[in-house]
C-alpha cells in the first residue's frame, strides 16, 4: 500500500481533471452537483506526480510509528501489555497503581523518544518539501488542501481557537478543580486527569460479546434504521473490538469500498472506552452504511469535521440506553462523558496550534518542537500538572497522539464537531423525534456538501459564528454545574 498508494493517487487526479475538462460538464454538474467539481478543483491542488517518491516515504514513515506503537510490551503486574492493555490500570481506583501504570507506559515512550522524534522530523521535513515543490511556501496551506476545507481557512480557524480560550478554558479550569475537590488531593498530577470519582471510573458491565449484544439491543430500539446498520455489522463480522498482543493502537472506522462496507476496528479494555466505541465509531459506520448507495464514490464520505459529527452526536443520542450497560453507575456516566467532552476542546486546538507552528517553522529541532508543545499546554491545559513523568515534563505527550504523525491538521475537525454534537445533545433533550430526523437527513447526505453546508442541512449553527460557541459552552456548564458530583 505505502508504494502503490502514491500512484493510485496520480490516476484519481487524472480523472479529476478529465471531468474537469469534459465537454458536458455543465449536464454532469446538474446531474452530480457542483460539489464534485469543486472536490475535485481542490484535489488536483493537492497532488503533483513530482511528489510520488515523497509520499512513498512519508507512507512508510507512518507504517512504522503505528508499529512502533503497536508492538508495545510494558512489563507491568507479572503481564507483558501492550498500549490498550494496560489502559484499565491507568484508570484504576488505586492510585499508586495509576501512577505505576502511568509511570510504565510514559517509560515505554521515553525508550522511543529518539525513534519518534527522528520519524517525526523525517516527517515534517519531507511534508515542506512536497510543499515546496508543488509551489507553496509551507506545508500548512497544502495541509489545508489534502484535508479537503473548501468553505472555512486558517484565519476562521484561529478566531475559533482564540474563542476556545476566551470561552472553554475557564470552564475546563473548574471542571479540573471540582475533579479535584472530588477526589481529594492537593493537587492532580498526570496519572489523575482520567479518574474522575473515589468510587472509580464507570465500567460496563458484562464481557466484551455481550456488550456487543447489548449494543444489538440500543440499535433495535433506536431506530428501524439502526436496527437494519447494526444488524449488517454483525451479520458480516465488521466489528473488530477485541484486544489481542501485537494489535495496533488504535480505534477507527473505514471501509470495505468494494462491497460498500463499513468497518470498525478498536480495542476493548474494559473501560468506558468501550462503550464509546459503540457509539462513537457507530456513528461513522451508520453515516456511511447510510450514504453507501451514491453513485459518485466521493459523496460516500464528507470531510473529517462533518464525519465527526455522525459519531459525537450518536454519543449523545445515545445516552438513554447507557443504563443498559452501566447499571447503577449510568449517572456516573453521564456527568463524566459530558465533563470529558469539554475537557477535550482546548487539547484538541493545543494539537491543532502546535501543528501550525511546527509546520510554519519546519526547521525546529525536536527540543525546540518539545518547547513549543510545553507553550501550548500553559495556553490551553493551565491546570496540566506533569511534574512527576520526566517524559511528559519535557514536552513529549503529543507524541502519542497518532494524528500528529499519520494526519497533519487532522484534529481541529474534533473540536469544530463537538461544537455542533453538543447542539444534538440541546435538540435531543428538547424533541428527540426532530434532533433524530435531523441527525438521519446529516447521515443520508454523506459527502454531498462542504462541512458548512452540511450543517445548515442538519439545521445547527456554525461552530464560526459569533456567540455560538458561547451558548453553547454555557448551556454545558449549567448542566454540569447542576450535578451533584460529590455523590459518586
């Protein structure tokens, strides 16, 4: 795939630019829409064949950080675990043994720091070069192109990021000290941000098939057409959620394009994380499953920040089956799935910013790139405490972040999705029948429009617009501020 990719590449730009040129464009633009063109104008931007050899390599560069990740064999408790194993232990009530399992997975990185930190300077150094020789001046507004942003630019996206921290950062802020009044500690160190009661962390109840059967249930009573998705997912064997030695680190949805098939691959560890899978990577298979039958193969997936949305919002829809799996710690769910979503906005832009920097200014050294993602934590994580992971006090936590590696730019999409997911949330405690309605129409249209456009089409407001984000992250707090937290 690393070698042949590139190529396939060349043959897809070919076809674009004969469409582009086709004599009857103007009966293909009223039979398609003009969004294909305007896809395919945009992708012949992002390709060039004197980039081939660059791509080869960069392919084969993300091969090996998703290996070098995968192979991982932390030597913890008398077991050999590899990255998602022993992610129940960094959960864990116990908090020595959360430091402990903390402590030992930051040791598995800092064995890799050099390995990583050389794959990612490889990396950033050849994406400048295919910038350069396709005619721009950095990598960042090619970035822009190859992640398909047609009706938004780097400009919107720093006014969001600035609004972020004007808005969310304060909310994050409290959030992290209610977390730890909660807990009761001095002060929360790296091996606390992802326990969040004394009780511990909700777990799903039941073995990894019968929450898969569960999961057959939430379906079924979801919706006729949930029912029809999940019951297609089981029937072909198109969820592999079980964790095994040697499998990647990693959760994602794709597909089987040839039989236009969704695919889920995650790993469950018995955390709540699970459960996520099931309605996070749902999402994306359900939005696909329901879009597959185009006949233009481009609009069976929109850009990342609209697919984001398909499977936050499904998170949210969600939630009246959560007792089903967490029983007696379903409340407990709810208040840490909706604090964890806001928690997550200022990292997602602090990988986001730093991403601009380092492709603004491609020769950093790696010390240099460890200073500037340090700056972004004091920016967007204030209250980050990491004083005790030599590892992460140096400013390599984002080295675990594969989107980094694998996806430049690729995280924004996340923020800018949760903005309009939580606007499900607001529709589905108001009229579940309209916020469904809504959220189906999203999943039908596929990749038929531009993100912007598809959100107009599920009736939300832009996650640009003036005062949205606002309401929106105040109408969160109020929920969350309404929760009694010191009863779990």
């Amino acid at each position: 795939f690393s070698e042949v990719l590139p190529i396939n590449e060349k043959l897809t730009t070919e076809f674009y630019k004969a469409i582009l040129d086709a004599k009857f464009k103007t009966e293909l633009i009223g039979k398609y829409g003009q969004h294909l063109f305007d896809m395919a104008a945009l992708n012949i931007k992002g390709f060039d064949p004197v980039i081939i050899e660059e791509l080869k390599e960069l392919n084969k560069l993300a091969n090996e950080y998703t290996k070098v990740k995968g192979t991982a064999e932390i030597d913890f408790k008398g077991e050999k675990l590899n990255l998602p194993g022993i992610g129940k232990y960094l959960v864990d009530a116990d908090r020595s043994v959360r430091q402990e399992a903390d402590t030992a997975r930051w040791g598995f990185f800092a064995s890799k720091q050099k390995e990583l930190d050389k794959l990612y300077d490889d990396m950033v150094k050849l994406r400048h070069q295919m910038a350069q020789k396709m005619g721009y001046e950095k990598f960042t507004d090619l970035g822009y192109v190859l992640m398909g942003r047609i009706d938004y630019n780097r400009d919107m996206v720093r006014s969001f990021r600035e609004q972020i921290v004007k808005h969310i950062v304060p909310i994050a802020t409290k959030l992290r000290e209610r977390q730890r009044r909660r807990l009761g500690y001095d002060q929360l160190m790296s091996w606390d941000l992802n326990f969040n009661f004394v009780s511990g962390n909700p777990k799903p109840k039941g073995t990894p098939e019968e929450i898969l059967q569960k999961g057959r249930k939430m379906y079924k009573e979801l919706s006729e057409e949930t029912h029809q998705f999940f019951e297609h997912m089981l029937k072909y064997d198109l969820l592999d959620v079980i964790n095994r030695p040697g499998k990647a680190d990693a959760g994602f949805c794709w597909e089987l394009s040839n039989y236009k098939h969704p695919f889920i691959f995650a790993n469950f560890n018995g955390t709540s994380g699970d459960i996520d899978v099931l309605t996070h990577e749902a999402g994306h298979a359900f939005q696909y499953f329901s879009s597959n039958n185009t006949p233009v193969i481009d609009y069976r997936w929109p850009t990342s920040e609209a697919c984001e949305i398909h499977s936050m919002s499904m998170e949210f829809l969600c939630y009246p089956w959560m007792e089903m799996f967490f029983e007696e710690d379903a409340e407990k769910y709810f208040f840490s799935h909706m604090n964890n979503s806001i928690l997550f906005l200022p990292y997602g832009c602090a990988v986001d910013h730093f991403q601009h920097i380092i492709y603004e200014n491609p020769e950093m050294t790696p010390d240099e790139r460890a200073k500037a993602w340090k700056e972004m934590e004091d920016l967007y994580l204030p209250d980050r405490n990491e004083s005790g992971i030599e590892y992460l006090d140096n400013g390599r936590f984002w080295q675990k972040q594969g989107h980094i590696y694998e996806m430049p730019f690729y995280y924004i999409d996340y923020v800018l999705a949760q903005i309009c997911a939580f606007q499900f949330w607001q529709k589905n405690q108001k009229d579940s029948k309209k916020a469904w309605e809504d959220y189906l129409r999203l999943c039908k249209e596929g990749g038929k429009q531009p993100f912007l456009k598809l959100v107009e089409l599920a009736d939300l407001k832009s996650p640009f617009e003036d005062g949205v984000l606002k309401s929106v992250a105040e109408d969160i707090e109020r929920h969350l501020d309404q929760i009694d937290d010191t009863k779990f």
